[in-house]
C-alpha cells in the first residue's frame, strides 16, 4: 500500500507535540462524526486504547466500546479493560463475556491454524451481534497504525483475529493510522492511559490460546492464566525488562512426586525475548535467584503444574509463540 505518511509530518516524540496531535485530531474526528455514533472493538491493546481514548474526549457518550472477553486473555485484563474505561474514563462500555462460547467451539481442536480461525470467526460473530443490536451507529473505529497500512495492506496486523467483520458496512475512524507505534505510546500518556496499558508487551490477538498448545482444556488453560500472571509479575521486576515475556503451558504432562506417590502433571515454561521487529529474537538471560522465585511460586500455588521449565531458544529456529 503506498506511503501516505506526508514526509513533513513531524516524529511525536513529546508532550507537547502529543498535546497538538490530539487537539488536531479532536477537531477532525468532530469534523468526520458530527452527531452520529461510533462503535469501537476494544481490546484493551494499546493502539484500540488510544483510539478509545480519543474518540470519548471527541464524541463522548456516542462512542460505544465493545470488549469481548474470549476466555484466552490474561489475568486481570477485563477488570482492568473496565476500570479504565467504564469507570475512570466514563465510556459508554459493552463488556461481552463470551467465554464459554469461544471454549465450547475450541474444545477437542488441536490444530494451531484452525484454532487461529475459530478464535477469528467468533471474534468477529459476536462483535457483529453486539453491532445488530444497536441503532444509530455510522461509523466503525479502529486502532490502525501507520505498520499496519504498510505492511499488511491496511489489515489490522499481519495475523491478528481481531480483525472487524467487513461486511458491516459502516465508515472507518482511524486516528492514529499515521503514527508509529512508539508515537500511539506518547499520545496514550497524554491522554491519560495508565503505563501499564501503554507500555504493555505485545500479546497475541488468540491470547493464550497460542500458549494453551494442543486442545485447550478449561483447567489447563486457568492454569496457564495464573502461572503467566506469577511470571509476568516477576520479570516485570528486572531492570532491563524483556520485550516479551509469558508462560506456556504445553499439551503433555509429566511425573511428580508427592507424599512419596507419582503422579503426572503439566510442566510450566518460562520465554523471555528481546527483539527489535520480532522477526528474529534472542532468549533473555532472567537471573537465577528470579527462576527459582517464579519455580517456588507457581508449584506452590498453581494447581495441576509439577515441572517447570526456562525455554533458551532464539528466533530463528524457534518462533516466539509456540504455535
Ligand atoms: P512468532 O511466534 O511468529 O511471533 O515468532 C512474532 C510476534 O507476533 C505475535 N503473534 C501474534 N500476534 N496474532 C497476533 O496478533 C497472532 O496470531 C500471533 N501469533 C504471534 C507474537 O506474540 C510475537 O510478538
């Protein structure tokens, strides 16, 4: 798709600079929308973060905020979705809890594409049905960024199921479509974000669904949750946090040994990284004494996990995700 970033538009590399984006496009978005409605997929990323916070500070309450909640995002992520926007924000928010749809169709598949496709398929059945249910809407926001339109053909993310349904035919808004990543950052701390949503590592649009290999079963998936929370909380504390960071549950299991009887459980796998365009990445060096703390923490408290394990790939050979 051709280069329509105009050559003279200033890097947003400040406050200020952040503060006469986000007036400009206040008054575009204005321009664009007038009185009509807005509706906006919200995953709680960063860029539909930003988008969102734009869009209520343009058009307040004609922003509707859809956040489905498809079972695989990680620990605390929906609460925090709603805390930020439906009640420090004020957004007109649509919490869909679809979790035991998406599992339900998920269940006994082990294939990784396919489970790619169902996550994308539902994603994009229930955000329509949520769309058919409202009167009113005119447009269709989106958290479009300048990468996107230039290597994916304007398609939000290469792989990402979070794309929107096109058969809804709705105008778009794309505010941040000509910024760069770090610069969607800068603008989200203007407009208020926690650093915790504007800084956050990348995550997959199938969430944990990637890292749930195999068949994704209900226990091994909470399983899952919980011992990512424990390493994302722990990693998180070192100096020179990794670009990303998590934890895979595999689909197979292994002996223990408790109470002097053996019994088989699922291992834990630890995967740091550090890249600069996750095409290629290098396995993070996490400290000893951090290994042993999340060890000693997830087998302690993480119900069916009896191993745990630090995965030294880099990519290439070994992809980030591990489907
Ligand atoms: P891989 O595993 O291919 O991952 O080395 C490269 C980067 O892409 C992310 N990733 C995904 N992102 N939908 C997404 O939106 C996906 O299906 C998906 N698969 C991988 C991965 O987390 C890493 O940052």
């Amino acid at each position: 798709m051709a280069d329509i970033r105009p050559e003279t538009m200033e890097r947003i590399t400040t406050r200020a600079l952040a503060d006469r984006f986000i007036e400009e496009q206040l008054a575009e978005i204005k321009a664009q929308v007038g009185d009509k409605k807005v509706l906006l997929a919200l995953s709680g990323g960063v860029d539909s973060s930003v988008v969102a916070a734009l869009l209520i500070k343009a058009i307040g309450d004609n922003l509707v905020c859809v956040h489905v909640n498809h079972g695989l995002l990680r620990k605390g992520e929906p609460e925090m979705v709603i805390k930020v926007f439906r009640e420090e924000l004020g957004a007109n928010l649509i919490y869909v809890d679809a979790v035991d749809r998406f599992l339900d169709k998920l269940a006994g598949v082990d294939d990784p594409e396919t489970k790619r496709k169902i996550i994308g398929k539902e994603f994009i059945d229930v955000f329509a049905e949520e769309a058919a249910k409202l009167d009113g809407i005119a447009f269709l926001g989106q958290g479009t960024i300048y990468p996107d339109i230039l290597e994916s053909d304007g398609v939000k993310a290469h792989h990402n199921v979070g794309g929107l349904p096109e058969d809804l035919q709705f105008e778009l808004v794309e505010p941040v479509k000509l910024l760069y990543k770090d610069e969607v950052r800068v603008v989200g701390s203007a407009l208020g974000l926690p650093d915790s949503m504007v800084y956050r590592q990348p995550f997959p649009g199938p969430g944990l669904g990637v890292r749930c290999t195999g068949a994704i079963t209900r226990d091994r998936l909470e399983a899952l949750r919980e011992a990512d929370a424990i390493v994302r909380e722990e990693i998180g504390k070192m100096e020179n946090v990794p670009w990303q960071y998590f934890a895979v549950i595999p689909d197979m299991q292994s002996t223990g040994i408790k109470d002097g009887k053996r019994y088989m459980g699922w291992p834990v796998i630890i995967r740091a990284i550090n890249t600069v365009d996750a095409v290629t990445a290098e396995s993070v060096e996490i400290p000893w004494e951090m290994l042993k703390r999340m060890r000693d923490r997830i087998i302690a408290t993480v119900p069916g996990v009896n191993r745990v394990m630090w995965d030294i790939s880099d990519k290439p050979v070994s992809t980030i995700e591990f489907e």
